[in-house]
C-alpha cells in the first residue's frame, strides 16, 4: 500500500478534484443551459436541504475516520485500523439511513415551505445519495489516514464521469417525453421540474457510483496490511472517538451550508417582497421572477464561485495526516512548515484563479451560458463580488483540516455559526437593495469573518507564527495576473476579436504574467514546487 507524503497527496488529490470540477462543469453548465433560471432554482431546492443533512452525516466523517486510521497506523495497530473501518461503516449505515429519511419525508413540506412546490420530486430524488454519501466517506478516510489518496482521488473521478452521463442523458430524455411523465405524475405541471428531478437523480446515480469503485477495489486491495501490533481498541470507544472527532465538524458543516438555505429563503422572499431593479426576461412572469433570479444566482455565480474551493478543499484532507503526526509528536517545526505549506498552496491557487474571473467575468459567463444571456447577465456583478469570498474559504478549508489535527475539531463550529448570522443579517440587509449581488456580498464578508477567526485560533492553539514576505509575493503575482488580463482584454474588445478568444487570449496572459512574477520572487523557495513528484 503506497503512502504520500502532504504534498504529494495533495496534488493527486487536487488533480483528481480538477478532473471532477471539469466533468461537473460539463454536467452543470448544459443543464444549467437545460432548465434555464426557474428550472435551476428546482435543482437548487434540491440541493438547499440535501447538503445541511448531508453535511450533518457526512463531512466530518471522512476526516474523523481518516484521524484515527492515521493514529493507529503509525503505531502498527493494522488490526485496530480494519475495526475502526467496520465499526464506523455500521455506524454511519445507521446515520445515512436516517439522513436519506429525512430528506425524503421532508421533500413535499420542505418545497411547499419554500415556496417551490413542483420542487418536491427534486428533493425526494436527491435522498439516497445521503446513505450512498456515509458509506463512502469512510472507504476514502480508512485510505487517507493510511496516507493513500488514489482511491479517494479515482472515487471522485467514478462519481463525476456517472453524474455528467446519467444526469444529462436522464435531463433531456425526460425532456423529450414529458407528457408521458406528467401524465404519470399528475401532482406534477412544470416540465422544468420533472427535468431538474430527472438532473437530480444522475447526482444520485454518481454517489453510488462511488461506492461501488470501492466496493470492486476491496476484491482486490485490503483496506490495511495484516500482521502489526496486535493491541484493539473496543467497538463502543471506537465509536466515542468517530462521534466526538465527527459530530463537531459536521455540526460546523452544517451551519456553513445553512448558507444555502439563507439564500434560497431571503433571495426568493426579498425579491418576492420588495422586487428586483431588473426588466422581466422574456419567457418569465411576475410569480417566477424571484425563482429566475434565485436560480440564476445559485446555478450560475455560486457553480462557478464553488469551482475552485472544491479543489483546494482536497489541501485540506491531505494536510490532515501530517498535521496530525506533528501536533501528536509536539513538533512545532514540522507543524509550522506544513501550515505554511498549506496555507501557501491555497492562496498560490486561489488569488489568480479569483483575480481572473472578477476581470472576465462577463466574457466567462457569456461563453459557458451561450443560451442563458438574461441568467448570466444578473450574474455578472455577482460573480465579481463572490471572488473576494472564494480566496477566504479556499484558505479555510486547510486551517478547519489542521485545527481537527491539533484536537479542536470543535473549534470552527463557534465560529461558522457567527458566520451564519452574519451572512443572513447581511442578505435581509443587502439583497432588497442589490439582489443577487447582494446576496454575494453577504457571502464574502461572512467568509472574511471565518477565515480571520479561523486562522487566529489555530495559530494560539498551536503556538506558531507564519511569514508574511511569502504571501506577500503571492499577493503581488496576483494583482500582476489581473493587470494582464485587463489589459489583454481590453486590447482584444477594441480590436473587434470575438468573445471566445478575448477570454482565452487574456486568461494566457493573465497566466504568464502570474507564474512570470512568482518565479522572480524565487517560486521554488515560496512553494514546495521540488515535492510534487508523484
């Protein structure tokens, strides 16, 4: 069983999230194209009450599972590391079980209450990748804790490949019969919702996917070595330690996807309430007007807002190993190098990435929702006002990771629920006098604070201090990066060139000029660039 080092299971990690981030995008960007702003905004109900449950089940439990596999792997205890996985599959069957319940029997009262009520079928589809979702989760934490990212990284691959062909395919061949289907469903009137159902239940599909690779990948590969220090712990303090290492993460979790909820509650009744300073799109009545701009808010800025996080998330699950092994052998140099390091890889690929999209915004958008103008051009102003916000949470995900390794799982709970509150103060604040990109302000600001927060406890906690000339640097390759594409951009307009080759003319140079300024800066010295040797 090959292990990794943080670096290098970081980048198999990002690389494997890039290559899921791609086929996502070509499974959100044409359903998005598919189901328009109101078609979206039944998609996005689904997701607004899947992910809290889902968070709550599953997001503390992969790194939870991955601490302890960690921990006994580097005493030799490979027998205790096979029962931590079959105590925790049986746990969380349990969890998974109920999660998919709830969302099930909360599906028809969830989308009456929010004011989407053809959303029920969405919700309901959406409900067994909860228990799909458990089961995975600790598959990839018995192999991240044995520093093994591969399977994690394939897994993520299985799932995206299922979600773009079964969720396309499902979308327009529902589509194409919707008379059948609503004559089966007669409850059901909207065409847009039987095909954001139809979108839906390929996410499912993709989550059992998952499960599957491993279920094939332990045929082959045990989950630990035999042989190895013969000393078990009991099942009932195996399951104390997941609970307590998992529930405080997943309770974090949960109130930072309260966020979704926030903004399909105060997005639709703040619209509904006091209007948007918009002319109705055609195709759009009065009533759907809030549910166009909600759905274009959240099927448009927040995918591609959400598109670079979700790779240096994966920094995050592989800083948690070596994180962990520091603070447990009170190394507070190695501790600090791999806060740096972490900390240094996030923002190295978030500021450009940031940067870039708040000056191509408009051209971003008109390329990948070619058939969605009205939709991407509320999105414009919103977009830009998300990247601030993306930068934060990109850097957040390695410090929630690291204060989970230095034994403060608990931490970040206080912290995301303040954020919470601000986020909903700021959309009732914001969003009657900006709309969506209200609502995007809002998202930045609450990231600020988590971030900040965030990032103070960790460094009392574990007693280090971090350079600033390095981050620095970055900073300054990343303004560098944004005055090239401006430029570019700009030339390009004024010469007529079509929008396509403006953004990739642009982003080339906004690129060169990025890696350009980092290199001058010594790049090899700021970033661990020697270690990414798979």
């Amino acid at each position: 069983m090959k292990k990794q080092d943080f670096i290098k299971g970081s980048v198999i990690l990002m690389a494997s999230a890039v290559a899921a981030k791609a086929l996502g995008a070509l499974f959100k960007i044409p359903l998005t194209n598919l189901l328009g702003g109101v078609g979206m905004s039944y998609f996005s109900c689904a997701y607004s009450l899947f992910m809290p449950v889902y968070a709550l089940t599953v997001t503390g439990l992969t790194s939870a599972v991955a601490r302890m596999t960690a921990q006994s792997a580097a005493l030799g205890m490979y027998r205790n590391v096979l029962r931590i996985r079959r105590v925790a599959l049986g746990l969380f069957f349990a969890a998974g079980l109920l999660g998919s319940a709830a969302v099930a029997l909360l599906a028809a009262p969830f989308s009456r209450f929010s004011g989407s009520p053809q959303a029920w079928l969405a919700v309901a589809m959406i409900a067994p990748a909860v228990l799909f979702g458990c089961l995975t989760a600790v598959e990839r934490g018995v192999c991240e804790g044995m520093s093994n990212m591969y399977p994690t990284a394939l897994s993520q691959l299985a799932e995206g490949v299922v979600k773009v062909a079964a969720g396309l395919w499902l979308c327009s061949y529902v589509m194409r019969n919707s008379s059948r289907f609503l004559a089966i469903l007669p409850g059901m009137t909207d065409v847009r919702a039987l095909a954001a159902a139809a979108g839906i239940l390929g996410v499912t599909l993709s989550s059992l996917g998952a499960l599957l690779f491993f279920a094939v990948l332990r045929l082959f590969s045990p989950a630990a070595p035999k042989g190895g220090e013969a000393h078990l712990m009991s099942r009932r303090s195996i399951a104390g330690e997941l609970l307590r290492t998992a529930l405080p993460t997943g309770l974090g979790a949960l109130v930072t996807n309260l966020t979704s909820l926030i903004d399909m509650y105060t997005v639709i009744g703040c619209i509904r309430r006091f209007g948007a300073d918009i002319s109705l799109p055609a195709g759009v009545t009065e009533e759907e007007l809030p549910h166009f701009v909600y759905g274009s808010f959240a099927g448009i800025a927040l995918t591609v807002f959400n598109l670079v996080p979700s790779v240096t998330n994966m920094l995050g699950k592989g800083i948690l190993p070596p994180v962990t092994a520091a603070w447990a052998e009170q190394d507070r140099p190695a501790l600090r190098r791999h806060t740096v390091q972490a900390l240094l890889a996030s923002s190295a690929i978030a500021l450009p990435a940031a940067v870039g999209i708040f000056v191509l915004s408009r051209e971003l958008l008109t390329v990948l929702f070619p058939r969605q103008s009205d939709e991407a051009e509320i999105c414009v102003g919103a977009l830009r006002l998300l990247m601030p916000g993306m930068v934060f949470l990109c850097m957040a995900y390695p410090v929630f990771s690291m204060l989970q390794g230095i034994g403060r799982a608990s931490g970040p709970l206080k912290i995301m629920a303040i954020g919470a509150v601000l986020k909903l103060a700021g959309n009732l604040l914001l969003v009657p006098l900006m709309g969506a990109s209200g609502a995007a302000l809002s998202t930045t600001l609450c990231y600020a604070f988590i971030f900040a927060a965030a990032l103070r406890s960790y460094l009392r906690r574990g007693r280090i201090s971090l350079p600033v000339r390095p981050f620095l640097s970055v900073l300054y390759a990343g303004a560098m990066c944004g005055g090239a594409a401006f430029v570019v951009n700009c030339s390009c307009t004024r010469g007529g060139v079509p929008v396509i080759w403006r953004l990739i003319l642009s982003a080339l140079a906004g690129g060169a000029a990025y890696i350009g300024c980092l290199w001058a800066a010594g790049a090899r010295k700021l970033l661990p660039i020697k270690a990414l040797h798979i």
